[in-house]
C-alpha cells in the first residue's frame, strides 16, 4: 500500500538564506544582527561549502588581507580558525594562502559566529534541504518548498525576503528569475577573455573533486588496477606535476623538494597540515590541473559530473601513487594515502565538486571584465557608489566545456554594487554567492573565499533593511537616502566599501571615510594610492570633493542640506573633515531612520 507523503511543515520568517557556504553563512549573520528573525536552509549537515564539503580550505585570498580589504566578520573567521590551531598562523604551511587548515576548523569557526544568534532566537539552522519548488504571487516570491534528507521534515519556507546562496544559483530557475551560465560571448560586452562571438551557454568552467592525502614514507609498491578511463585521462589532462601558469610560462614542480625552476614543492602547495609543526602526519589537498574536470558542465549535468569528476580525481590519484616522476628516480608515491578523517567524508573525497562557475543573475548592467581592470593612475578599480563590500583577485578562467584554454587577467581592488545582488525578478530575491549579476569573466574574481563572503554579507544586510524599512530590495538600493542608510549600517558593522588600508574598523573615524570614499570623495594622490592618510590637511580640491560627496550621500543635488564650505574655516584633517561631514548627514538623514544615533561617524 502506497502512503501519500506527509505535508511539508510550514515556517515563516524575515529573511530566507539558502544554501550552507561562506555566502549562506554571511548572509545569515548579517541579516540577524541586524535584528531580522532568519531561517538558514542548508543542503548540507556542514556548514562552509569552499571551506568544508567543497574541501577547498586554503583560503584564496589577497595580498592586503591581513591588515584590509575584509569585513570584521571575515576576519573574525580567520581569527577562530587560528585559535583552533592556539594561533599558529599558517596551520597547514600550504604556500598557496597564508592560512591552509582542516575543514573541521572551519565548521567550529563559522558555527562559533552564529552561535550568539541561534541563542537569541533570531536564527535558525536547518539542515539536509534540498530546494524543489517556489510559489510565486505575481513579481513577488512567497515560499519556496524543500524536500529534506528525512522525507517527515520536508518544508514549506515562507519569508518577507529571500537570499539564494546556492552554489550553483539554484534558486533562479525555480523562481522565473532571468539567468545565465557560461561564457556570454565576446560580442555582448567586449570582453577580452569572453569566448569569439554570441553566447556559449554550456561553456561552464571546470569544477574539481578535491581529495586529502597523508604520506608514509618508505611503503612498498603494490599493484592496484587502474581506475575506468585511466589512460585516457592521463594522457588528455595531461597527469603531469607541470602547469602553465598566469605568466603563459611552464611551471615545474617535485613532489616533496624545491623544482627545477625553484617553485616550492607540490606536496606544501595545498598542504592542510604541517605535521612538523602540530604533531601527527602531514596531510594535503589535491586540488590541481590534473583533476579539474571539464567534460560536462556542473551546472547542466550536476549528478553525472560529480561523479565523473571523482572518478578523475581518482585516475589522478592511482598516477600519484604509480607513475609519478620520483625526486629520487623511478615512479610513483605508494605511500599517498586517502585521509577521510580530515575530508570529514567516508572515503576521502569532497562531499561536492568545487564549482567556480554558478548560474548568474541576468541584468541589464552586470559586473564586466573593464570595471575590475587596472585604471591608469587608479589604484582602485572604477568606484561603485553602491558599494556593499570589497574583494580582490584576478580573473582566473579554468578550462571551459568544449574549450580548455584557461585565461587570466590581472585586476585592481574592486568593490561588490549592490545593484549587481538584485534581481529582475521576483522583486524580493537576492542573490548571495557566486550568483551575482557578473559576465562570467567578471564573477571569476568574485567566486574565491573572501569574495563569496563579502557578497553574502552584503545580501544578507540589504535584506534586512529591506525589511526594515518595508521597501524592495532595488528601492532601497535605487533611492539615495535609503542607500546611505543601508551603507551606514554595513560600515557600523565593519564593512569596508571603499579601499582605505590605513582606516579599517575599529578606527574612529571608519564609517564617515567609508561612506564618503564610496561616494566619490578621494582624489589627487588619495586615488592614486590605497592609503588615504586621513591625518594630512585636506586642500582645497580635496574639500569640495568631500563636500560634494556628503551632498551624494543625501540626494540632494542642490546642496540646500549641507552648506558649502566656509573657505575662511581652518583647514581641518581630511579625516576629521569627513567625520563633521558625515555627521551633518546622519542628522538630515535621522528622521528616516530613528534607529541610527544622529551624528554617528
């Protein structure tokens, strides 16, 4: 006899985050904080996706990221996952990142950060939901229904606004939401690194099944069969230590010594535990060219290329154990050995693929490759007055289905546009990870750690002054005054919208320098360099660009708000110009908002 299935519970709350990466997670605090009741709909029992079941945990990072660039939050997760290992700075020693660790530091990490708020009430962590389904009232979204690892717990999630931080944007087909995937073609936006000609939809990058391994030295060879499809992915890969790098050079690596060029050994490239240094065997990371995976795309054929993927992960394996160049002479490391201990999983593999490439949200404007260029006499790339956070990396295109040339270009410090995380439509979603509104070549720079991070903080806080204030998403974003109310509330919370490396959060005067260099205020040498030297005198050039950005700041063209500058007023500090300058504006802008202290910079 055939039991219909039970009815799915029904939850209602503020803010619906799907997904369980660094996004969702972002998302999720920054919502809560902000004092929204939150629902956090993960797929996944571990929270961190690119940190944990994705087993990517060395963090892809920046060159300025230990002293700017990232949120407070971002931080605070660096923070924790140092004091798991009693502050060792580099637990793993990989020379990839400056911070290499196991996944289960990340989890406790990102579990400690939402701690306080699952306490309070404000959110709650639902796991083993998978999204099937959305109800849809005209342009707005309703609730979007889940099955779940126990058939007894499927939900029915109904909220006010909703943050898709999938890995793969698995919201937008659900929803009706305009969407694209793969490479838009060279002849939509003129990019460089865009396939020749129109759209190539299926030309989605490479995603990878990473693997951890410890090695025993000295073991034995023993004969193993080769894994399905052996030889033909190690000759088409090809299975080499080998690499062409950014530089258009050839890379050549040993396994455990310096290679013949001088590059560090491939065993610390990845390394996720320096044994040496914390007692117990090294183990690493296989994250590699031999085992990025391009034969299908991840976004149109999910299952099957996982599958595929893991089964080229374990080709690339069975070579590292038989037929790799030894540093000594002969072939092959019998001693590698799957670790599934630190994998968190049963064999050893990632419990998903690391995707770079997610379905994007489709706009009239997206993020493209010329806005996160190098300008000359820049040292930003071109401001965003909507400014909802900060990332840096360059344009790193893996192989592409049915095109394995992988492409790169360098870019310069570049913000998140909160326009670039609204949808069309439905008018209450929000994208929340690697689906943001960016060509393909763009979002390559946005997919790495602290990048998914900064666009799901920036979500999560737009979706919770959306509910504040009982406006859209794109309202708030698109009318002035309620932009500078939600950028308030970011940069109080340690958000950086502009890049200023000598005013990070903590200093006094962080809020007014962030809001103000967002909306247009630095010039002269202030442009030309990441430090802004707020201490130095502001001339005045520099002053009628402040001024000019306060009046930005309140939508108010006609400066009848805030009086032009008294050119007999002693010539302050450019940073104490720009506190007294963002005063006045949260002063005009209090009525809005009694929430917000009067005078708070």
């Amino acid at each position: 006899m055939t039991h219909p299935a039970p009815a799915a519970r029904a939850l209602h709350t503020d803010v619906a985050v799907v997904g369980s990466g660094l996004g969702a997670v972002a998302a999720a605090l920054a919502a809560a904080r902000s004092g929204r009741r939150v629902v956090l709909a993960a797929r996944h029992r571990r929270l961190g996706g690119q940190a944990t079941t994705q087993l990517v945990p060395a963090l892809d990072e920046h060159p300025h990221v230990e002293t700017g660039g990232v949120s407070a939050s971002y931080r605070a997760f660096r923070d924790l996952v140092r004091a798991h290992y009693d502050g060792v700075a580099n637990p793993g020693g990989g020379w990839v990142s400056r911070l290499c660790f196991e996944p289960a530091a990340a989890e406790h990490a990102l579990r400690t950060l939402l701690a306080p708020h699952v306490a309070s009430g404000r959110l709650t962590i639902l796991t083993g939901l998978t999204p099937r389904s959305a109800r849809r009232e005209g342009a707005r979204l309703t609730s979007v229904r889940f099955s779940a690892d126990d058939e007894a717990h499927a939900t029915e999630l109904f909220a006010e606004v909703f943050c898709d931080a999938t890995e793969a944007g698995d919201l937008l087909p659900l929803t009706g939401t305009p969407w694209v995937a793969g490479s838009e073609g060279r002849d939509a936006h003129g990019e460089s690194l865009a396939l020749p000609g129109g759209p190539h939809p299926g030309a989605v990058q490479s995603c990878t099944v990473g693997f951890v391994v410890e090695h025993t030295p000295g073991a034995s060879p023993r004969a193993e069969p080769a894994p399905h499809g052996y030889e033909r992915w190690r000759e088409r890969q090809p299975f080499t230590l080998e690499i062409a790098g950014w530089d258009d050079r050839t890379h050549r690596y040993r396994m455990f010594e310096d290679g013949p060029d001088g590059h560090p050994p491939f065993w610390t490239y990845r390394r996720l535990r320096d044994g040496a240094a914390l007692g117990g065997p090294d183990a690493a990371l296989i994250n590699w060219a031999g085992n990025d995976y391009a034969d299908r795309s991840s976004i149109d054929h999910p299952e099957a290329a996982y599958a595929e993927a893991k089964r080229l992960s374990a080709a690339f394996l069975h070579w590292l154990r038989t037929e790799c160049p030894r540093d000594d002479g002969g072939h092959g490391y019998p001693g590698l050995t799957l670790a599934p201990g630190i994998a968190g999983t049963p064999d050893g593999y990632a419990e998903e693929p690391y995707l770079r490439e997610s379905r994007r949200l489709r706009t009239a404007a997206p993020v493209r490759q010329q806005d996160l260029e190098p300008v000359p006499g820049q040292a930003r790339a071109d401001n965003r007055t909507d400014s909802g956070g900060l990332a840096l990396y360059h344009m790193d295109l893996h192989s592409r289905v049915g095109h394995p040339a992988s492409a790169y270009a360098p870019t310069a410090p570049f913000q998140v546009p909160l326009s670039s995380l609204v949808a069309a439509e439905p008018d209450n979603l929000l994208a929340a990870a690697k689906n943001l509104a960016a060509t393909q070549v763009a979002a390559s720079a946005y997919r790495v750690h602290h990048g998914e991070w900064a666009v799901g903080e920036a979500a999560g806080a737009l979706a919770a002054q959306s509910c504040l204030r009982s406006l859209t998403p794109a309202r708030v974003v698109d009318d002035r005054r309620e932009l500078t109310l939600l950028q308030t509330r970011l940069a109080s919370d340690g958000v950086p919208l502009a890049w200023t490396l000598d005013v990070t959060p903590g200093d006094p005067g962080f809020v007014a320098v962030q809001l103000l260099a967002a909306a247009g205020a630095l010039t002269g040498r202030r442009n030309a360099e990441l430090e802004v030297r707020p201490q130095d005198p502001a001339d005045e050039a520099e002053r009628d660009a402040l001024h000019s950005a306060a009046v930005r700041l309140l939508g108010d063209p006609d400066g009848t708000v805030l009086p032009d500058p008294d050119p007999a007023d002693p010539a302050p500090g450019w940073g104490d110009l720009a506190v007294r300058l963002v005063g006045r504006v949260q002063d005009a802008l209090h009525p809005l908002d009694p929430v917000t202290p009067p005078s708070r910079a």
